[in-house]
C-alpha cells in the first residue's frame, strides 16, 4: 500500500517550519522573562505581533493528509486552490489554478512517475531544493505542469507515485496544467480543487 505522506518528507517539513517559527517563539518567551521583572506596555504590543506571526505560519505551512486512492485513468490537481481558467488549444488543454496563502500547502504528484522537466541545483541540507517555480511531466508529456511561488520546498526523493507527497508551497502561488487532447476536462471554472483528491482530467 502507497504511503501518501512519507515520515521523511514530513520530518523534513516540520523542521523547516520550526526553523521559521523560532524567532516569534524566542521574542514571545523574552517578553514573558522581562515582564516579570519590569512591565513595558510596548513589549506586549511586540509580543502579540510575534503570536500572530506564528499562528500565520501554522496555517501557511498547514498540509492536508488526508488522501486515498483514486481511478487510474484519473490526473490529479498537484495544489489546493481555485480553478481559475480553463483554455482548449489545438494540441493541449490548459488549466490554470490559483493557490491562496491560507489554504493547504501540501504539493503532490498528480500521475505516476513525474519527473522534473528543468532541473534546479538549489538544495538545503536536508536534501530538499528550495525555489521559486516547479516543472514536472510525466514519461510521454502528455502530463505536464508548472508552479510557480516565492516558497516552494520540492522533494526529489519522494515517491514518484500519484497522490504522494511531493514538498509545499508556502503563501500565495499559481499552476499552469497542461494536458493533451487525449483527456477529458472534470473540473469547472471557479471549482475548488484539492492536491492529490480532485481529478482534473482523466484518459479517454
């Protein structure tokens, strides 16, 4: 049975999420530590803007693990987000969603065996590479898709199976999914879709 959410990949999320939430911790505990000596009414004000910083990054870095199987002939939407453009073109179908800062980071592969179609150098420690856009297709390109944002955290080593987590996108970005015309279209302008459930096109 696939495990859709691997126990490295999410270690390696909770640890990039720590590392940002460390310093609103670190000036809320030191506003705390200095209030018990000498009261200063703008600390309070500084440690409730450090609270809410935090509780932004809980929901922006918010993965949703709850996926499951789905019919073979099914392509799946890679992010959360709105359909927000639907193009048919000669060759290809184009669909265009847009991913919000508040809703669910999680990216997934949306078919079996996707591969990078432009290879990235940027990596952290962790083995994981941190840009600013993603392009994968699958073996024929028949499946293609590109995403695009200020964070995205991909994962190489992740399963290349569909559904599986495959890294996050933080805040606000936008996919452009590009199918051939051997696929139906099953989604609607303005649909909510969600990564790795929503089927956006299926093989006829």
């Amino acid at each position: 049975m696939t495990d859709y959410n691997p126990p490295e990949v999410l270690i390696s999320i909770t640890k990039i999420k720590y590392q940002k939430a460390i310093i609103p911790i670190l000036i809320v505990l030191g506003v705390f530590i200095i209030e018990l000596t000498s009261p200063i009414q703008i600390l309070r004000y500084i440690s409730l803007l450090a609270f809410i910083y935090y509780l932004y990054l809980i929901i922006i870095y918010r993965i949703n693990k709850s996926v499951g199987e789905t019919e073979d002939k099914q392509v799946l939407s890679p992010i959360h987000g709105k359909v927000v453009k639907i193009e048919n073109h000669d060759n290809e179908i184009i669909v265009i969603i847009l991913k919000n800062f508040y809703q669910p980071a999680d990216i997934r592969f949306s078919s079996d065996n996707e591969r990078e179609r432009i290879e990235d150098d940027k990596k952290t420690d962790e083995g994981v590479d941190k840009r600013d856009n993603l392009s994968l297709s699958n073996q024929d390109s028949s499946i293609k898709w590109t995403l695009n944002g200020k964070s995205i955290y991909y994962f190489p080593r992740a399963l290349k199976r569909k559904s599986v987590l495959a890294g996050i996108i933080t805040g606000k970005g936008i996919c452009h999914f590009q199918l051939t015309q051997d696929y139906s279209i099953l989604v609607k302008l303005g649909q909510k879709v969600e990564a790795g459930i929503t089927a956006i096109g299926a093989i006829e």
